[in-house]
C-alpha cells in the first residue's frame, strides 16, 4: 500500500456522518507521484481498494484513468487505499 486515505461525508440538516449513498458518487482521485513513480508511472498500474467496515474486507474499486488521476465510482465512504501492480 502506497497511500492511505479516509473520506468522510456529514449531513448538514442534522450533522450526522453519511457512509453510504442512494445512487454511486464518483470520486476524481490525483494520485500522488511517489504512487505513479512506484506503478511505473502509468496510472493504469495503480488499483484502488475500499475498506468495508461492515465485512472488515478490502474491496478493489473500478476506476478509469484519466488526466492525471482516477475517476472511481462508489456508493459509500471509508477507508481507502493506493497500491501499484508494478514491484520494485
């Protein structure tokens, strides 16, 4: 794992925290460049895991690379996480 990261979303009607959504909501992450450095540069080689507190699993997300970051849909907010396909 290259990076960590936790995303967190609140209600503002009663300020309590939201961890799931009724629809996917789609995230635009820049990866970091020590991430692309370590995937060899190519963000194709970067995976994108969620945390799911429920199972306590690790769940790859589906993302498409686009300028300069990753475009990932999701329907809930957790911990996540970057690693790279490419070993040094």
């Amino acid at each position: 794992i290259q990076s960590l990261f936790q995303l967190d979303a609140t209600n503002t009607t009663n300020n309590t925290g939201v961890t799931t959504f009724g629809a996917p909501v789609t995230l635009a992450i820049v990866v970091p460049p020590n991430t692309l450095s370590l995937a060899g540069g190519s963000l194709a080689n970067v995976q994108v895991f969620r945390f799911n507190e429920t199972t306590r699993v690790w769940t790859q997300v589906a993302c498409t690379a686009g300028a300069g970051g990753l475009s990932c849909s999701t329907t809930g907010f957790s911990i996540w996480a970057l690693t790279s396909l490419v070993r040094n």
